[in-house]
C-alpha cells in the first residue's frame, strides 16, 4: 500500500514503544481496537480519520509537537495511499444534469451533519457522540432520475468524504440481484481489504470486517438501485461518521432512521432547460412553443426528456414542432419514447413485472380513470375489490413506485397512465374493458347524485336504502367528494351526454343545482346546465328543459359574469316554462332576468322581472323562490340608491326566515343569513354609517370563511376593502385587498385580480 501508510505505522509504533505500552494497553487508554492498532502499524488499512489519531495521541499522552507529527503523517498518508473507487470513475449522464435544487441542497445538509459528527468525535473522543451515518433513501418513479441526482450530489459532495466514495449497483431490477453479503464482499474489497484479511475472517466475518471498516471511515457510499429493504438493511452501516444514499424505485417505506427524499417529475422550467442542454439554445429560439409541448409530453420526466433531446441531437433535420406532433398521439407516444436501446416502456416494464397479480391489474384498470387522480372507492369499483383491500393494493403500487399520492388521492403520471393502457388492451378482453369502464361511470354519476341532494331541498342525507362505498354522512363529507372527484364525474357526465342517455344527464344536474353555490366558481357550471337543457329538450319534455335553462342562465350570469346571455337564456326559459304551464319555473325564469338586467344596470326593468316573480312564487307555494324574489328585491331597491325602502326590504327577507325556520333548506338559510350583513353593510355604507358597514361586511367575510364558501367570502372581503377605502381607512383596506388577492383556488378570479391592483396601488401611494 506504499511508504507513506507504513511511516504512520512506523511513528505509531515508535510513540507506543516510547510509552512502554502494549497493543492491548494502548487500545484500553486510546479506545481504539487492538486489530485496528495491528492493522496501522503493519500498513495493512489506511491511515486513519483526525478522530482516530486524536485518540491514539490521547491514549499515548502525547505532547503537542508529538501529536502534531503524528497528524501530519496521517493527512501525508490518507492523500498519497489508499484511493478506493472514486466518483470520478462514475458512469457518465450526469455532465448535463439541471433543476433538483432542494433536493441537492437536502443532500448537501445532510452530508455537512455526518462531517459535524465526525468533528465532534475529533474534539470529544471516541465514543463521546455514539455517531452513526447519516443514511438517505431516494426514491421515485422510474425515469426520474434517481440515479443522476446521487451520482452528481456524490461528485459534489466528494471532498467531504475523503476516505472514498463508492457505488455499488444493487440490481434491483433484476430476476436475482445479489444479496447483502455479495454486496458487503464488494465494498471490502473496494476498500482495499487484502484477500488473506478476507480468507481469514470468513464469510461469517465478513459481516463484522464490513461495519468496523465504515464505522472507522468517512466515506460515502451510494447504493444504486435497490430491490427492497431486507436487500438494503444489512448494508447500512452501525456506526462512523460516513454517509450512505440509496436510490429505489420502492419507497423502502420499512428502513427505519433514514432521511427520505422522493423525486417526482421535474418542474416545467426545468424540464425545459434540460432539454435545451441536448439540443442546443439555436433550435430552440427557432421554436420555443414546440419545446414546451415536447416537454410537456414527455410529462417532464427526466428519462423521457432525455430520449426526447437525444432524437432530435441526432436528428439534425427534425425540428421541435415535428417530434412534438409525433409525441401529441397518446396511442404511439411511448413508442416513439425510444432511442436506441433506451426505452422508456422497457424502464416502466421492469416495475410492472415485479407486481402481484392482484396489483397488476389495478394498475392497468387505473388507466380508466378519466381525471388526473382518483380516491380509493373509484379504484375499488374498478376490481371489485372491497375498499379496504383496493386501498391496500394502492399502497403496493405507492411502495412500488408506480403510483404518486397526495393525501388520500392517488395519481398516475401521465406517460405511465399510457403504458398501464397499454398493458390493459394487452392483457383484458375488449369486453372486460368496456363493462369496467361503464361500471365506473355509472358509479361515479349515481354517487355524484346522491351527494349533490345533500343540499337539495326534501332531499339531504342518503337513503337508508343506500350501501355506497362512500361516506357521504355530512353535507361537508359530499362537498369534499364531489370536489375531489369533480374531473371524474364531469368526465363520466360527458360521456353520458354523449352516449344520448338524456334522462341521466338531466338526473345528474338536477342533484348537483343546489350544490352549485357552494362551489361557483368551478369553472363547468355553464357546461353541466347548458349540456342538460340539450338533453330535457331531447326528451321532449319543456318543464326539464325550462329548468335547466333556467340553471344554464344562472351559471352564465353569477359565475362567469355574462349578464346579457344569462338574461337570453333565462327569456328562453321562460318560453319553455310557459309551455309546460310551470307556475314555479316561469318565476324563476323572472327571477333570473331580473338578476342579469340588475347587473346589465338596468334596475327599473328587473325590479319588474323580480316583482313578477314574488307574484309567481306566492301562487305557485315556492318558499325557496319566494325568499329569492324577496332577497332580490331588496337588492334592486338598494342598487337604485333606495336606501331606506332597502333596509325595510332587508329586515322583511329577515322575518321570512324565521317565520319559515326548517321548512327552508340549511344551506340556503345559511346563505342568506350571510348575504343579508353583507347587503345591509353596502347599504349602510350608502348611508355612510360607516361603523355599522364594516360590522355587517366583517360578519359577512368571517361566516363565509367558517362555511368553507371561498367564492363568496372573496367577493365579500373584497366589498369590505371598498368600504373601508371610501370610509378613509386605508389600513384596513390595505389588509383586506391582500387578504382577497393571497386566496387560492376556488375564490372569484376577476375579484382576486382586482384586489392585487389596488394592493399595488395602495403601497406605491405610501398607504
């Protein structure tokens, strides 16, 4: 092993012997184990880490000039001797590596944790911290580049470990990957452990041989591509102060006391750069749109962006607009996905070949799913299994690395979704495919049905009758499914109109009227009402017709804000309405040109729409409408500056809630207890009663937020921010526009754009 490492042992044994201390004696005062002393002083191991030299130093009771020569012949032995495999000789791929950054600054931390606890046993003495490695798990779906993060980070990260750094391949993929003490044998041998020190500690020692070694070097050690946990477990070393990083297309989820890192697909940006490193900026400003969809058909997956880049690196001719065209058919994308021997299928293949039969086919029947996620029950409908079971096998496919969670949802990336559609007509009988599907949208549609009557009128909770795999025991419970699997059921809604089964699209949006205002901007409203009046219309039936277009005029005007075709259709309504001899429908036909002409500034004319409606709704015994027309009377009278009559107006819809108590839906209670302080503040605020308009208008927003209805408390935290700016209170409207513009999805998009203009302006005025 050289001069260098026998000089140490030479010096070590000249200080032991100037002690008069044997190996046995110096071991028991240093700590250090007497086949570790034998080892240095004969040159068979490296010189040691500073720790270890400080205890050896200690243990001889050496001066500090002494202790000096001493280190000095150790960092002279360490930087001309032992050089186990380096990263240096690690394979090539990882020269045009982008993005990654928090993952690479994660790796970077923990690396700096086991250099601070090696520190500490230089400072402190062996022993004194009990340090163990810092061990990391990194994982992911295939093709995420697990293995190009790793090999990069351990190039970066080389000159913390300056006992070595090595990788070993754990072959995980393969029908028989190597075991532990093959693996463990490799490492040995890495680390220059000689073939007698091998054939005299025995297979059985090998074990034992491996951990000291680790635990007496600062090394890194990455174990690439792991089958499981009993592979991984015996390779994590006890004790020392190195660093081992394994990558897996599991999530290892048993390995206890690691750090996990889980890679997904890279984020637009940055698929868009690495892509642009294999191409080449020219081709690139030729076409910057086609990159993206290159890019975005891939799934911004590293190992599909790669295959991608090398095609058109080697296809000078090809422009980005060809290979995007050639990504944009979902039938041959993953077979275009391809190039040479690099394969993106072969890479998903692998996984999918290692699963349970039981998963192999969930994971094929996902591909059905319509949305870009599901829950558990749409998954157990599509086996047959029972819930528990399905969700079960979900997780299989979680720890498999085939499935990505989010809370209780499950999505399969884009481009897996197509090889699990593949390996369906592959594998399933045209038949099998199609009764699975149907099943699926049936479910979705009757359970989308009998969560939406929560919030109907004579309707609420579910039938006793009803066994759904569902918990939809609350009216919050519903509203969180009917969100969560919005994508899906409008999907399954769809192809029901498309399929011509008008009495079930007609079933579905009836259910789901009452709930629309809990979730108003959507943003499918218009389409759900506008595809049902299609269907009534289809059937030949005009009170279904006028109804659902009478909720089509509703979606036009309060979600989308397109008052005049809301009044358009709410007139077509009307006519439908008449020819069925519908007292109830016509009324709401009025009802909902009055709301549009209100906000086309017409107030004269829909305060005639809304007083003919109040007529209609008395005949026809409508409590809901009638509260509507009251509600919406007092509106017009308020928009017309009628201030007085307004609040008279106002305290009246009051009284008819509570003379109505529990014959009136909750929700719709609810609603408009709320609306009623928000519109009696914008009245007071007319008057300029300004204490009385924000008291109202503050109520209004907190109601809102404690009812979960983002759309309306966005609009009313936005009307109290006006107030406030008019009342001279510039403070609070400051709080209350940023408070509208920082809301998240589900609250009115025009109102949040508006609310970060006036914070701009606001702050650019010194407000």
């Amino acid at each position: 092993m050289g001069g260098e490492q026998a000089s140490f042992g030479a010096v070590l044994r000249e200080f032991r012997l100037a002690a008069s201390l044997t190996m046995e004696g110096l071991a028991e005062a240093s700590g250090v184990s007497v086949r570790g002393i034998g080892d240095l002083e004969r040159g068979r191991r490296a010189a040691p880490q500073r720790r270890t030299v400080a205890a050896l130093a200690d243990g001889l009771g050496l001066s500090e000039a002494d202790r000096e020569r001493l280190l000095e012949v150790a960092r002279s032995g360490r930087s001309a001797g032992y050089s186990p495999t380096g990263v240096r000789t690690f394979p090539r791929g990882i020269d045009d590596f982008v993005g990654r950054e928090q993952e690479l600054a994660r790796l970077t931390k923990l690396a700096e944790r086991a250099v601070s606890r090696s520190l500490t046993e230089v400072t402190s003495g062996p022993g004194s911290g009990s340090s163990h490695p810092v061990a990391v798990a990194v994982s992911g779906p295939p093709g995420t580049g697990k293995t190009t993060l790793v090999l990069y980070a351990a190039r970066e990260l080389a000159d913390r470990f300056p006992d070595g750094q090595l990788v070993l391949d754990l072959r995980g993929m393969d029908d028989a990957p190597p075991g532990p003490a093959e693996l463990m044998l490799g490492v040995l041998k890495a680390l220059q452990v000689a073939d007698r020190e091998l054939a005299k500690a025995g297979p059985q020692g090998h074990a034992g041989l491996y951990r000291r070694l680790l635990a007496d070097r600062r090394v890194l050690l990455v174990l690439d591509n792991a089958r499981d946990e009993a592979q991984v477990r015996p390779l994590l070393p006890g004790a020392g102060a190195g660093m081992v990083v394994v990558t897996s297309r599991r999530m290892l989820t048993g390995l206890e006391s690691v750090h996990r890192i889980p890679l997904g697909e890279l984020s637009p940006d940055e698929a868009a750069t690495f892509l642009t490193t294999l191409v080449g900026p020219k081709r690139v400003e030729a076409d910057p749109t086609a990159l993206d969809d290159v890019a975005r058909r891939c799934g911004h997956l590293p190992l599909a962006l790669r295959v991608a880049g090398n095609w058109l690196a080697t296809r000078t001719g090809w422009s980005l607009r060809r290979l995007a065209d050639r990504l944009a058919l979902d039938e041959r994308r993953l077979d275009a996905l391809a190039a040479g021997d690099v394969r993106v299928s072969a890479a998903f293949d692998l996984s999918y070949r290692q699963l349970t039969p039981t998963a192999a086919r969930l994971f094929r029947r996902l591909s059905l799913v319509p949305g870009p996620d599901t829950g558990a029950p749409p998954a157990a409908r599509l086996t047959g299994q029972h819930l528990f079971d399905a969700e079960d096998t979900l997780e299989e496919l979680v720890e498999a690395g085939l499935l990505g969670t989010d809370r209780d949802r499950y999505r399969l990336h884009d481009l897996l979704c197509l090889f699990a559609r593949n390996r369906l007509e592959a594998e399933e009988s045209s038949d099998d495919i199609q009764r699975a599907r149907t099943d699926l949208y049936r479910w979705l549609l009757e359970t989308a049905v009998v969560a939406g009557r929560w919030f109907e009128p004579d309707h609420g909770a579910p039938p006793a009758t009803w066994r759904g795999t569902v918990d939809l025991s609350s009216a919050d419970r519903a509203l969180q499914w009917l969100k969560a699997e919005s994508a899906n059921w409008l999907a399954a809604f769809r192809a029901a109109a498309e399929a011509g089964e008008h009495a079930t699209v007609v079933e579905v949006a009836e259910a789901l009227h009452w709930f629309s205002d809990q979730w108003i901007f959507w943003g499918h409203w218009p389409e759900v009402f506008a595809t049902a009046a299609r269907a009534a219309r289809a059937l030949g039936d005009p009170l279904p017709e006028a109804t659902q277009t009478n909720y089509h005029a509703w979606a036009l005007i309060v979600c989308e804000g397109r008052p005049r075709e809301g009044v358009d259709r709410a007139t077509e309504a009307l006519a439908a309405a008449r020819r069925a001899g519908d007292t109830s429908q016509q009324a709401w036909a009025h009802s909902y040109r009055a709301w549009g002409l209100r906000k086309l500034g017409e107030q004269e004319a829909g305060l005639e729409d809304i007083r003919e409606a109040a007529g209609l709704f008395e005949a026809a015994g409508d409590l809901h409408g009638s509260l509507q027309a009251k509600q919406g009377h007092a509106l017009g009278l308020m928009e017309q500056g009628r201030t007085e009559e307004a609040l008279t107006a106002y305290q009246g819809v009051d009284a008819f809630l509570e003379e109505a108590g529990d014959r009136i839906e909750p929700h719709v209670a609810v609603i408009t207890r709320i609306e009623l302080h928000s519109n009696i503040g914008v009245t007071y605020a007319q008057l300029e009663q300004w204490d009385e308009a924000v008291a109202h208008l503050r109520i209004a927003v907190d109601l809102y937020h404690e009812n979960g209805n983002t759309a309306m408390e966005s609009r009313r935290l936005h009307t109290l921010g006006t107030v406030l700016l008019d009342a001279g209170r510039t403070a609070g409207a400051h709080e209350a526009f940023r408070r509208t513009a920082a809301m998240g999805p589900g609250a009115d998009p025009r109102i949040v754009a508006d609310a970060r203009e006036r914070v701009a302006r606001l702050e650019a005025s010194g407000a």
